[in-house]
C-alpha cells in the first residue's frame, strides 16, 4: 500500500499548537494509473518499446553519461526491406502484426543487455548499445539481420532488414546521429 498523509496543526489564539489532526490516504491504485500513463506516454502502441520522443530523451541522456564515462556508445538503425509492399497487399492491420512480431525477433533476442531500443519511423526501429563499440555492434547487426532472415512471419512468410551502424565518438555531439532522434 502507497500512502498519503496530511497533517493538519489546530492552533489555539496564542499562536501555539494544542492538537495535529492526521489524515492517511491509500493512494495505491491512482500511483498505479500514474505509472501506467507514464509507461503509455513513452512506449509504441504496436510494438511496445519506447516510442520515438521517450527514445529522443534516452538517446540524449546516454550519449552525454556516456561522454562523461568516456564509454563507447553505437547504434543500430533497422529498416525493414520492402514494408510498403506488406501494408498495400496484406493491409496495415498485418503490417502492424509484422511490426509486433519482428520487434522481439530484431530487438530482444540478439540485443540483451543493451538498454534502448524503439521506433523511428513506420518501419525503422533503432538500436542503442551502450558499453558497445562498432566492431561489436555491427557483429549484434549482422546476428539481427540473420535472425530476421531465419524467421517465417504469419502471413507474408520472410522478411528482411537492412541495418546501418554507427559509434557516437567522445569529440561529438548528437548532430550526426539526427536522424535517430
């Protein structure tokens, strides 16, 4: 239980204090419903990562810890081969259900451990990898390009991703990287 307390001190005429009145609140189920808003207000409706603006704050908040650390920090920018194609012949209805099941497949499974991941546009996804250096990210690009590859999607059978890799260098800001925010 969550609680909220409220105290209220009745005073007599002299200014002094002869009693604190408390009043306690549960307030577990509106903490609840804040956080479910918060979880709402970053996360993608389809695939439920970060969306866009949340990923735009994170990326901002990474680079600059990882500056700071003098940590390395790559990203991976996935964009799904020929995606109009699947929302002009099967519907935007089994695009989306394409855009659910290829994010675990592409975002979860090769990347674990690395901390951000979410939309870009309707079928791009990027790919933060902190403590990550090119060489390692594009090893991680190639793993998600093979894995997506391998993978039969309900209705329209394969599908295939195209991966760009970057490392943000200490002597640089985010410019380079707009397009990911």
């Amino acid at each position: 239980m969550e609680g909220e307390l409220q105290v209220i001190p009745h005073v007599d005429t002299d200014g002094s204090v002869v009693e604190i009145l408390g009043v306690t609140r549960d307030i577990s189920e509106r903490k609840a419903f804040e956080a479910e808003l918060t979880r709402l207000a970053g996360t993608d409706a389809v695939t439920g990562v970060w969306n866009r603006r949340h990923g735009g704050t994170l990326l901002a908040a990474e680079s600059e810890q990882a500056r700071i650390d003098g940590r390395p920090l790559s990203a991976l920018m996935v964009d799904i081969d020929h995606f109009k194609p699947v929302n002009d012949i099967h519907g935007h209805q089994t695009g989306d259900r394409v855009l659910a099941e290829i994010t675990p497949v592409a975002c979860w499974k090769p990347v674990r451990g690395h901390r951000h991941r979410g939309p870009v546009g309707g079928e791009e996804f990027v790919i933060m990898l902190g403590d990550c250096g090119l060489g390692e990210a594009m090893a991680i690009a190639e793993k998600i390009r093979t894995q997506v590859a391998n993978t039969p999607f309900r209705h329209v059978g394969t599908v295939t991703v195209s991966i760009g890799a970057a490392e943000l260098r200490a002597d640089e800001g985010l410019e380079p990287w707009a397009c990911a925010r």
